[in-house]
C-alpha cells in the first residue's frame, strides 16, 4: 500500500463500501439499552437521513442473540472479557471468522466484521487534501473549545491550528483559481 498523498493510487482504494453508509450493530449501543439483557425483545431501527431504513426484533439470549430482519433471521454469538476494575465487557463473535468485535456492519443481507465484508472508512480513502481539511475542522473543534484542553496543550494547538489553517488557505485559493480559469476558458 502506497504511503498516501494526492498522487495516483495513494491511499486506499475509493471503490470500497464505505462504513458511515452501512447499516451497523454496535454492541455498545445494544448493551446501553438494554438490547442484551438476557430474554429480552426489543425493536431496532436503524435510520439514514431521518428515515427508516431496516426495521429488526432483537432476541437476547445469554450466549448469543438473534436478530428478526424481514424473513431473515441472523445469529450473532455473544462472549465477554473481564475489564481491569470490575465487570465484564460484551463482545460480539463475528459470524464469518469468529473474531471478537465490537461492531458488525451489514452487506448482502448478512452481519459480519469490517474486515469480512471488505468495508472501509470514509477517512481511509482520503488523498492529502481530504486529510488537511480534516486536520483543519478537528483543529478549529479544539480551538473553540480551547478552555476545555490542558494548559500545556493550548499553546501547541494555537500554533498547530495557525498552520493548517494556513495550508488550508492555500488549498482554497488553489481550487478558487483553478474554477476561475476552468470559467474563463469555458
């Protein structure tokens, strides 16, 4: 895999399915809500733009849960690990490899890992620009909340901010220019 930047075929491939476009089963979010607690039914919804996309029933079991998908229905093993100060953590075991994960993502009508299904994160197909515009919102994040971060650290963020802001000033006069030009020729 190449090292990134914005040269041809840097980064990870554009063509993969994107994991902020896939409907998702974080075991986290079940076990927040009471999805997991052992004889429990209780609906779930997974929703894109405020729309309804999937509706499921989740049967939880102690070991394993189930999941009531149309006319579908997927099992999904549970495990567990002890954390350092007490209690356990759930874990769902991926269907296809039987590796431990904390998300399951679905394609092609069936839950797996990331990994399984051949999913991507929309950051991992950046090219260099992508990567500076997302350096220059996370910066601009930390810097309106500037109170909120360690004193030895606001320094540095004023100053690491200051530079992205100024490569990011450059980058939107560059694409301005090339629109400009791309106007006056068309």
């Amino acid at each position: 895999m190449g090292k990134g930047g914005s040269r041809l075929g840097a980064g990870r491939p554009a063509h993969r399915l994107k994991a902020e476009n896939t409907a998702s089963l974080d075991v986290a979010y079940l076990s927040r809500h009471g999805h997991l607690n052992a004889g429990s039914w209780k609906r779930l919804y997974w929703r894109q733009c405020g729309q309804v996309r999937l509706e499921g029933l989740v049967n939880a079991f102690g070991d394993h849960l189930t999941i009531d998908i149309g006319f579908h229905k997927h099992w999904i093993g549970l495990t567990q690990t002890p954390c350092h100060f007490g209690g356990q953590r759930r874990w769902f075991v991926c269907p296809r490899c039987g590796h431990r994960m904390a998300v399951l993502y679905m394609r092609h009508g069936r839950f797996a890992c990331r990994h399984c299904q051949q999913i991507a994160y929309q950051s991992q197909s950046g090219d260099a620009d992508d990567r500076l515009i997302w350096r220059h919102h996370n910066l601009s994040h930390k810097l309106r909340n500037l109170k909120l971060q360690p004193i030895r650290s606001r320094r540095r963020i004023q100053h690491n901010f200051l530079e992205a802001a100024w490569q990011y000033d450059t980058l939107l006069d560059k694409a301005s220019r090339s629109i400009a030009m791309a106007d006056a020729t068309g």
